[in-house]
C-alpha cells in the first residue's frame, strides 16, 4: 500500500465555483437545479445542475473553462508555479457515444492554452468515464512511489448539457420528468487534486479497488440484483483485505439509469445481510445531478471534507455502459 499526501484541491460544481464553496454547500445539503431551455418530450422544460460561469459556453468549451478553473485553484493551494510541469492525468468520459465527441490531442492542447500550465511528458487522457479515477490514482501511485520527487495531478472534467446528450438521454427516458419519476437530473463539474508523496502531517491511501459489468439489461425477465456493484464491491474490500465494518464513509453515485436509484441499496443490503453497522451515507446526485466522469474524483475530493478526523471511504460507481467501480481510500490528518 502507497500512501500520498493530497496538496491541493479544485472543483467547480453548481454548487460553487470553488472547493469552499462546494463543500460547505454540500454539507448543508443545498442543491442547484434549475429549470432549463431544454425540453422533454413533453415540451416541458427539464431540470438541470448547471454551472454559472462568465459566458453561456457548452459543451468542449465549456468542460475547458471548467477543468482550467480546477486547476488554477488546486496549483494556488499547492503553491505550485505555473510553469512547473507535473504529470496530469484528464479523465473524460468513455468513449461510447453517450459522452462529448472532442479530439483529444486538441482538447489536451487547449487545457495548456487555457491555464498557461505546460503538462509533463508522462501525462495523458484517461476515457473511461467515472471509473477513470481509478486509473488514475492508481498510475499516481506508482509514478509518486517510483519517483518521490514528483508531485502528479488529477483532473476530471465533464458536461451532459449538450443538446446531443439531452436528446439521446431523453430518448432512453433516464432524464427526470414529470412522467418518468426515477430519471436523473443532468449535470456539469469539473475537479482537480495534486498529489506528492506523504508527510507526517497528512497522508491519503488508496487500499483497495475493483470493477465488474452489471449483466442485466432493460426488459430482462429475471429480477434486478445489482450484481456487478455487489462484485465490484467485494472485489475492492478483499483486496484491501477490509471488512464493510470497517468503512466510515459510503459515498454513492447512483442516477445513471432507471436502475441505479436502487442499486447502492441493494448492494449494502446484500452485503451487510441484516447486519447493522453505523456509518455516514451519501449520494453525490442528490445534491450535484449528473456530472458524467466528474463524479468519482468529485466524491474522493468531498470525501476529505466529510471525514474531518480522518477515516475510511467506500466510493462506488456506475458508468452509462455496464461497467461498475469502486474504490476504497483513507485519508489520516495529524496534529
């Protein structure tokens, strides 16, 4: 096991436009969902968590604004100079066609332009989708361990708002409306953390992780037992070699389908198997909707607000494909 010192955070959510803002806002439950321009197939107007920057910018551009204003805030609580180069890893979603369309190399390019930051030559782009997280922590990890010297950055970035991506979500009925009560809200985030290696003062760990494809399908005649979480789950505790007792902290995402609203609970309940154990539960789309490959860095970056004195995270994840993710962290602060 690797540990790491977290240096410095940035997020950008419709619930503020920095880590402060964003964590306080979450803490005191508050969410942002506004009526839009876009329309169901109702004609009536949707419900989104949509982030009030400068101008009413969209899809790549807007993701570009976003992620810049991450990191900028994450280099400034790092006290890092601009012109510094560190491995960044940018997670986007997967490549499946229910993500933004961009070329990439261009969209790298342009991160730079945007922030004035040059990337180092070991850094990439991760399209995986909410479970590129993962990846990416892991590949930090290693980097920081096989070069103690390095510090490496993290950055999650993603927009459902598009008129492409509300058309096709609206079509598979996932969206929340009037007439389809267990859909999502769609969303927008962007987040950056910047890692080195650990200190006595502060130390992250990343103990375990696992992933694993939900078989069911829409109209399948057997029942939902959210199967692919459950084994994504176990596989992240028996590598951790941690029992579920163990967790102080269950951060979910769970609104990518119709399915999803129950599949944190039944995962718990099948795990736990009647057994009570107190710990703190929370669910990112509650408060923040949607926000596509943000959502796994985003729930790692608030889980250290939400556990003051330190402790263990379980994040679990389901991407728009079958593929499900979980992740198990802890975070320990001294003096």
């Amino acid at each position: 096991m690797n540990t790491l010192k977290i240096n410095g955070i940035g997020m950008v959510t419709a619930l503020g436009l920095n880590k402060k803002a964003t964590s306080a806002a979450f803490r005191a439950g508050i969410e942002n969902f506004q009526e839009s321009h876009f329309l169901d197939g109702n004609g009536e107007k949707l419900l989104v968590a949509e982030i009030p920057l400068e101008k009413p910018w969209r899809g790549k551009v807007k993701m570009l604004k976003m992620a810049a204003r991450a990191i900028l805030e994450a280099n400034s609580e790092a006290n890092l100079d601009q012109k510094q180069e560190i491995p960044t890893l940018i997670c986007l979603s997967e490549k499946n066609g229910l993500g933004l369309e961009l070329d990439e190399q261009q969209f790298f390019n342009d991160l730079q332009q945007e922030t004035g930051v040059i990337f180092h030559q070991d850094s990439g782009l991760i399209r995986k989708g909410k479970s590129g997280c993962v990846s990416a922590l892991q590949y930090a990890q290693t980097h920081i361990n096989n070069n103690p010297q390095h510090l490496v950055r993290i950055v999650a970035t993603d927009t459902l708002l598009t008129a492409r991506l509300v058309n096709k979500f609206t079509e598979n009925r996932w969206l929340l409306t009037r007439t389809t009560s267990n859909g999502f809200i769609p969303g927008e985030a962007a987040v950056c953390m910047i890692f080195s290696k650990k200190t006595p003062e502060s130390t992250f760990s990343l103990l375990g992780k696992g992933s694993a494809d939900e078989s069911y399908k829409e109209g399948d005649e057997v029942p939902f037992l959210a199967e692919g979480l459950t084994a994504a789950v176990k596989q992240t505790l028996q590598s951790a070699k941690q029992e579920l007792s163990g967790i102080n902290l269950w951060f979910s995402h769970n609104s990518t389908t119709y399915l999803s609203a129950k599949e944190s609970t039944l995962t718990e309940l099948k795990l736990l198997r009647g057994e009570e154990i107190q710990f703190q539960r929370h669910s990112l789309t509650q408060s923040f909707g949607e926000v596509g490959a943000s959502a796994g860095l985003l729930m790692l970056a608030l889980s250290k607000d939400l556990l003051p004195f330190g402790g263990t995270s379980l994040i679990t994840m389901a991407n728009f494909d079958s593929r499900r993710a979980a992740l198990l962290s802890r975070v320990e602060h001294y003096g």
